[in-house]
C-alpha cells in the first residue's frame, strides 16, 4: 500500500505533472499547505504585493505558454483582491487556476478573520460569475473528483479560468489514494458549414476580414494570412487583435474602432461581408458602424458563443471552436479552383497624419518605437490613452508580439501580465506601456520582478491625468472631476525605490537613449515619458451608444 499523502501532495504534484513550473500569489495561513507543498514538488513560489496583480502573472505565465498558470491568495480579502483577475482571464480566454484559502470546515459557524464562509465573503460563490467554474472543496475524499473537472473545464475547448476553494483541514487532510487525469488537449473543428462558408465568401463583392484577439490566443497568425491570401481579402483588426498581422502585410488596412483608422472603418461600413475571425465586436470594435451599413452577411468563427450572431443584423453563419484549428480544417479542404479572388487595394498607406505639439507627442513615440526594441519582444499594453495610442501607431513587426484587452479593460493588467510572460519566455525582450492611472494602482509590483530578477522594462506614459476619462467627461460633459492629479507622480523616483532603474524622458532623443540602455543593462528598468497632457487620444470618436 502507498503511503498516505495530504491533499496539497495530491494538488502539488497534479500541477508539476500539468507542466506547471512557477505559482504566483501572497501567501498567509490558510492557504500555507498547498503554497509550501508546491515549492516540494519543485514549483517555483513568486510572492506579489498585489494579489490582483499575481492573478495576472499567472494570466501573462498561461498566455505565454499555452499552459495552466496557477495563481493564490489567502482567505477573504486574499481572495476578492483575485476577482478582478479572474474576470480579465474570462475575458481572454486564459486558462488559470485560481486557489483561495478557507477556515477548516470544523470551525464553521465560528467568527472568523478573513472568513471566506457564506457567512462574510463566500468565495466560491463569488467566483463563480467570474470563472468557468468555481467550487468549494469540503472534504478530502472529494478532492480529486473536483480538481479533475477544473482543470478539464480550464484546459478544455473554450479555455478560462476555474477556481478553488479549499479550507485548511482539506488541504492537510490524508488520503490513501487521489486519482487524478491529466487532461488531454481537445480538437475541436466545426465541419458542417465548410460550403456555407464557400458560398458566402465566393458570392460576396467586398469581403472584409476582422481579426480579433482569438487568432493572438489561439496562434493563427500563419492561417489568417493564408485565408487573406487564397481568396484576396483585406484585414482590418480590432483593439484586442492588433498584431494578428504584420504591419506592413499588403492585405493589411488597419485596426478598426477605439484607436483604429479612418480607412479602416470606412472598409468596414462598405463591406458586404465580415469574416469574423475571434472577436465579440464590442463597442470598442464596431463603434463607428452605421446601423444602415451591417453587412448581409455575417461569417464569425469563435470558441465562446455567447454573442455570435447576436450583435449585427446580419444573416450569420457560425463556427464554432478553436480558431487555429478550424481554420487549418477550412483551408486544408479548399479547392483553389473553386476560391474566387477578390479585387481589392493593396499595399495601403492607412496611417493618418501625426498631430503636432509643442511637447512630447505619444503618437509620435509610437509610430517609432518597433524601429527601436528587438525583433523578439513582447509589448503588454495596459489601458487608457496611452493603450489605444499603441493600437493605433505601433508597427507590429512579429505577429502574436502585441497583448492589449480593450473588452473587460482593467487598468494596471498589462504590469502582472509582463512579470508573468517574462517568467514563462525568459529569453524574449519583455515591455509593458503603461499610464501613469495605472501605474499608480499596481506599480508596486515593480519589487516582485526586482526581487525575483524579472527584467521587465516599462515605459511609464505620464501626462499627470486620468487622460481617457478626462478627454471623454470634456467632451461629453463638459467636466473633468476627478481626472487630474494635483500631485503628478514621479516615476522615476518610485522605481529607484522599489530597486529598479529609472529613466526620465521629456524628448525623443532621450527616449531612444533610454530605450537603448534599458535593453543593454537586462535589469528591471522603468522608463518615464512625459508626453504633451494636451494631445487628443485616438478615442474621442468613441460614441456613447452602440448602432
């Protein structure tokens, strides 16, 4: 007979078997068991100063490696500060397993500090709008059972995050035996609408692609750009899909929507048909479409059906599953005598014009900078001005290289998101463009890559407002409460505190100067722009309602 093992042993080595090598979170009492179990079984522990930002780094650990990242947090508060994080990794379709600490089962119906019982904040519960699946585990013998079906849910056909909930006598409870199932990977191709799909595509006039976050989750990049190319069509991408394509690809007119081109959207109001390929089209992607102008038809390939075909008025013709692997399926059974090539432009000039300021122009840093970092970097682009500035200028040079959310949106993701894909890809050059709004809610988190010798570098964008919200509440309203800051922060001075780098930018020539010696000195380093607080973001065309 095997010795006895607690339920941590049973966890810790289920998740280094899943090929889980770093967990992210704060540690405390009732979540001590499985932490410490899993530094035994060789998993690396990254303490954070935020467990909304250890959420994610194991979002940024997942995305990066197409694995499960693992993030925790103690009982109550530990685990609320989680929610936000499990909802950007619903959002993106990010498989992370999320672990809260509870009280032992037998001091229920005893006041507890950071209860995490239906009596105060009951996590499971919680969780659960948030997640995939979110359970409480109350007994041992039901453990295996329960962790199968998470991890089966979060590594299956739509991929997100699950979350447990496990009290401290579960944890350390002994069991004989723990039968656990590694998941195997699911292919799932929808083949029934393959001739639908043909037919829409060969029957209509100005077929339009949009390339949404799905081809960056599930890796399409190499079968988009065969499906543009076969049939001739134009791709324009949304906020979340920037970097589906190459920049300069001559298929490629633009991003669209928040922060997207004006030829862009006028390809989208005269198109006949969208190929949808992974995007919900969000108010932030279909924002400057005129009800009148929906297309007849509607082509949406998406792992999630929750909003496919609900959005435009369009015939739709759905396709549902992993994007990469239908698409490998639809171009595989393509018969290049039936594919009718479509007459559009080619190499388009879609930028617009730069604005011209007397100081600092962010669009102007943007437009640049994929001339100035390595081929092989990663940008993690947080949210707010500086993010659809991003979106709109930034040259994406190596597909899938990009990682922006504009749907759930949280301000301060893109800093976890960094440490964690740093983490995960040690030997690519990892940025993250920041605000200073954002930075000043999760900036601390600077420390856990200093401590750790994660050398992200993050580029700071400090106009001293809540720049996004202030351009919109002028112009809508007339008002700006709340936006300034009447004490600007300082980011350089924060960064040398936490132990990093810092690098103060009020031109461009600094700024490539910088750029330069933060790459060379492969530490963490924080870069500091100081940009004209005057310059109109690409976001003020946003209308407050949808068509």
């Amino acid at each position: 007979m095997d010795l006895l093992k607690t339920v941590a042993d049973y966890m810790a080595e289920a998740l280094r078997n899943l090929g889980v090598t770093h967990s992210f979170g704060i540690i405390g009492k009732s979540i001590c068991p499985v932490v410490l179990k899993m530094v035994d079984y060789g998993i690396e522990f990254i303490p954070g100063r935020h467990e909304s930002s250890s959420g994610f780094e194991a979002a940024g650990y997942a995305l990066k490696t197409g694995r499960l990242g693992v993030a925790f947090g103690t009982s109550g508060p530990g685990g609320t500060n989680l929610l936000t994080a499990a909802a950007h990794a619903k959002a993106n379709n990010l498989p992370v397993l999320f672990i809260t600490g509870h009280q032992s089962v037998k001091e229920l119906g005893i006041p507890q500090c950071q209860d995490s019982s239906a009596f105060l904040a009951d996590l499971a519960d919680i969780f659960r709008p948030a997640t995939l699946f979110s359970k409480l585990v109350e007994r041992g013998d039901n453990f295996g059972a329960i962790f199968n079906h998470a991890i089966s849910v979060a590594l299956g056909g739509q991929r997100g995050p699950v979350h447990l909930c496990i009290p401290f006598d579960v944890q350390t409870e002994m069991l004989e035996e723990c039968r656990i199932v590694i998941p195997e990977r699911e292919n799932p191709v929808s083949t029934g609408n393959f001739e639908r799909v043909l037919s829409a595509i060969n029957e209509s006039s100005h077929p339009l692609i949009i390339a949404g976050k799905g081809v960056n989750r599930s890796g399409a990049h190499k079968e988009l750009v065969q499906l543009a190319e076969a049939f001739n069509i134009p791709v324009v991408t949304s906020p979340g899909g920037k970097g589906a394509i190459a920049w300069n690809h001559p298929l490629h007119h633009g991003p669209i929507g928040v922060g997207g081109c004006k030829h862009g959207d006028d390809l989208l109001n005269r198109s006949d048909l969208y190929i949808v390929l992974g995007s919900r089209l969000s108010d932030m992607t279909i924002c400057n479409l005129k009800a009148e102008n929906h297309p007849e038809t509607l082509i949406q390939f998406d792992v999630d059906p929750t909003f496919v075909g609900k959005i435009l008025s369009s015939k739709t013709i759905a396709v549902g599953g992993d994007l990469h692997d239908n698409l490998a399926f639809y171009l595989e059974k393509l018969d290049t005598a039936a594919i009718k090539k479509h007459e559009t432009e080619t190499d388009v000039h879609y930028a617009e014009k730069l604005p011209e300021l007397s100081r600092l122009s962010l669009a102007s840093v943007m437009s640049t900078l994929s001339d100035q970092i390595p081929y092989n970097s990663t940008l993690f682009v947080d949210d707010g001005s500086h993010g659809f500035n991003a979106v709109k200028w930034f040259n994406v040079k190596r597909p899938g290289s990009f990682v922006f959310d504009a749907y759930f949106a949280c301000m301060g993701n893109a800093i976890g998101m960094a440490i964690g894909a740093k983490v995960a890809s040690p030997e690519e050059t990892v940025f993250c463009i920041t605000g200073d709004g954002c930075f000043m809610m999760l900036g601390t988190e600077i420390n856990t890559a200093v401590c750790k010798d994660i050398p992200v570098i993050f580029i700071v964008v400090n106009n001293m407002q809540l720049d996004m919200a202030l351009k919109g509440m002028e112009k809508t309203t007339g008002r700006i409460d709340g936006t300034l800051f009447e004490v600007p922060l300082d980011a350089v001075k924060f960064a040398e505190s936490l132990g990093a780098a810092g690098y103060r930018c009020e031109t461009a020539e600094q700024f490539n100067s910088a750029i330069e010696a933060a790459v060379a000195s492969k530490r963490v380093a924080v870069i500091e722009l100081l940009t004209d607080r005057d310059e109109i973001p690409p976001t003020a065309h946003r209308t407050l309602t949808l068509n």
